[in-house]
C-alpha cells in the first residue's frame, strides 16, 4: 500500500489485510466480529458487493504451550459467539487422522453429506483399512466393520464383527463381546432370507451363548434364548455339529436350574441327531446327558441302560480330552 498508493494492486486477496475474528483480546475479537458482520449486512441492504472475501482459517499450535494458549482463545471466542472448533491430529502425514473436538460439530458435518456419499467414504475408509490389515498394520476388525456396516455392506461387516467378538471373548473383554456379537445378531437380520444369513446367524448365536456364559453363568436365561432359535436353524441348515452344540449347552443349563423334566424331553432329539451323525463323540455327548438326567429324575432303571450305552461307546484316549 505504501510502496503503490493503490489497495491489492491486482495482487492476492490476502494482500489488502487479514480480518479474522478468534482474538486473543476480548474487545479487538468483538471488533474484529462485528466488522465482518458489518460488512455482509451492508451488501444485504444495498444489494451491492462489497468485495469482502471470508473463507475462514487456521490457527496451528506446534507445542504444548501454544496448544493451551489456542484452548484459552477458543473458549473467549465461544463466550463471544464466535464460530470457532478445535481439529486434532493423531499421527504424521501421510498416515495422520484429523477430527473434531466438538462432537456436534463434527456430527453436523457428517449429516450434511449425502447418504450415498456418506456411504462411499466408509466404503473407501474400510477398503484402506482393510490393505493395512493385509500387510500386518495393527486394525482392529471392529473398526473396519463399523465402517462397512455404515457403508452398507453388510455380508462382509459381519464376519468381521464376529471375529472381533470371538477376540474379545478370548481376551475376556466379555462386555465389548457382548456388543459385537450383538451387532453381528442384529444385522443378520437385514440380510435377505437365504443360507448365507441363517449360517451367520447360527455363528452369531453361539457364540454369543459363550460370552453370557462366561459373563453370567450356565443358569442365565440368556443363555437358553440366544441358543434355542440356534436348535431351528442348525436342524434346518442339516449342521449336525451346531445342534448337537445348542443341545448340549441348552441341557447344561436345564441341569444348573434343577428343571430336570426340560432335560428328558432333549434327551431323544440328542440321541436321535448323534445317530445320525454317526459321530462316536457325539454318541458319547448325548448318551452322557441321558444318564444324569434319569439320575437326577430318580429313573435309576433308565439311568443304567443309558450308563450301559456309554459304556460300550467310550473310549478313554479320545473322548477324555
């Protein structure tokens, strides 16, 4: 301006001075704020541009220092009504992740995309995340399954979710197992009708049946009620290992409740299914069930013929195990 006697001089918009509003000092941001609004209610009543140029901007803080000053300023600019957030960065470029502080903020941003947009960006977030997997990079499978799920991509979020659900019940992280395995149950549910769903479903559900089970104990109703539809699709799948599985573990329970009769009336559809399955172990599973529950019905008689069976199908070195 000194050197030209001229403002821009054709030169950059910046170059007839800043006007930003977030300000250390109270009075010049209040200042700073109205000469902006001033600026747009002009060109609003006088229907005239006035040349004025807001994009916004960017305050950086490389050290912890400047970090608290920037915190200070931001929390003056929201007393004065001034639009201003913080964006955090975790990591280095090219692998460094930004996000809002504010969570309105951000979710106001993600709800202003389109619902297919939204969609495509998880579908790509997921497809990077998964190629980091591939090549030994530490992603958690929840992570990549959330981002599917919002893609909409359900048949391949599943599996995921039931992988990271097996992986917290093994940690005995039982509460975040519960809340995979209970995602993988519900969007089973999405699915259209067909064998893929009714396989998933039956992996959800027994699993599931693991985690209450080692959350609550063999009694919790739970149990019994995320395992009995597992008895339906596992007969109608012709899973033999599956119904023998949700059986097994729905007499377990029967057992710890002292409902004996409920026992007895699985006794024969366990001896039935191991039948047909021609599985020794599996001979063995309900041939054991058998004989405790006459025992604890008092149908000793009963209770020595099914002994008698197991007797006779048991082997020592392979169903001690």
């Amino acid at each position: 301006l000194l050197e030209r006697s001229e403002l821009t001089s054709g030169s950059t918009w910046h170059a007839a001075g800043g006007c930003h509003t977030i300000n250390g000092d109270p009075n010049v941001a209040k200042l700073q704020k109205y000469t902006i609004e001033l600026y747009r209610e002009i060109e609003d009543l006088s229907g005239q541009a006035t040349g004025f140029h807001m994009t916004g901007g960017v305050m950086l803080a490389s050290t912890p220092e400047r970090f608290d000053c920037l915190k200070s300023t931001l929390a003056k600019g929201r007393y004065l009504d001034i639009e201003a957030e913080i964006i955090f960065r975790r990591g280095s470029p090219p692998d460094a992740r930004y996000w809002f502080k504010h969570a309105l903020l951000r979710d106001a941003a993600y709800d202003s995309l389109p619902r297919q947009r939204r969609r495509d960006l998880h579908a790509r977030i997921a497809a990077t995340l998964r190629r980091r997997r591939a090549a030994a990079t530490a992603v958690p499978a929840e992570l990549i399954a959330w981002h599917l799920t919002e893609a909409g991509r359900l048949d391949k979020a599943i599996p995921l979710w039931l992988k990271a659900g097996r992986s917290a019940l093994a940690a005995l992280a039982l509460r975040e197992a519960q809340a995979q395995l209970t995602t993988a149950l519900e969007l089973c549910r999405r699915l259209a009708a067909g064998a893929r769903r009714e396989r998933l479903e039956l992996e959800a559900r027994i699993a599931l049946a693991g985690v209450h089970f080692a959350a609550k104990g063999w009694p919790a109703t739970e149990v019994r009620e995320v395992l009995e539809p597992a008895v339906e699709l596992s007969t109608r799948r012709g899973d033999i290992r599956s119904r023998m599985f949700a059986d097994w573990y729905i007499c377990l329970h029967h057992f710890v409740r002292c409902e004996t009769g409920e026992v007895l009336a699985r006794i024969t559809p366990m001896n039935d299914t191991a039948a047909r399955a021609d599985d020794a172990s599996f001979k063995v599973a309900a041939l054991c069930q058998g004989a405790c529950a006459h025992v604890f019905a008092g149908q000793f008689d009963e209770a020595r013929r099914f002994a008698r069976r197991l007797d006779a199908v048991y082997d020592f070195d392979r169903d001690a195990k």
